[in-house]
C-alpha cells in the first residue's frame, strides 16, 4: 500500500504488483479555519440548556476540546 505523491489517490497493490483497489479520498483535507463569529455561535450553543456537547461538535465538525478551549477563551 502507498500514497501517489502527485495526487490524493492510495493506491492497495497486492504481492504481484498489480493493482486491486484504488481509493479517492474526496473532500476538504488540513485543518479548517473558523471565523470568531462561528466560534461564538458554537459556544453559545453548546451553553444553552440541555445542550450535549458531542453532538454540539459532531454538527460543525468540531472536537469536543476544541469547544472547551474557545469557551474557556471567550470567558
């Protein structure tokens, strides 16, 4: 198995060397930049009242540390 350096393709070679499966990997890649809006937006919501923070940070892609950060910066 290896990734081809020219494109986001992982290319699965068995033993033989020829190739048996070729995964394209879609989508945004590196880390995703928030604007201090969106951070408030998220942080406010994440306080309101019967809000779980899982699933706060599964909706916007967010890890639950992520949250705990900015809502201990914006105190």
């Amino acid at each position: 198995m290896g990734w081809d350096s020219k494109k986001d393709v992982h290319l699965d070679r068995s033993s033989a060397g020829s190739l048996s499966r070729l995964e394209v990997l879609e989508g945004p890649s590196g880390l995703r930049v928030r604007s201090e809006v969106e951070r408030v937006r998220i942080v406010a919501e994440s306080l309101l009242p019967g809000a779980q923070m899982s699933e706060v940070a599964r909706k916007y892609g967010a890890t639950r540390w992520q949250i705990y950060d900015w809502r201990r910066r914006f105190r």
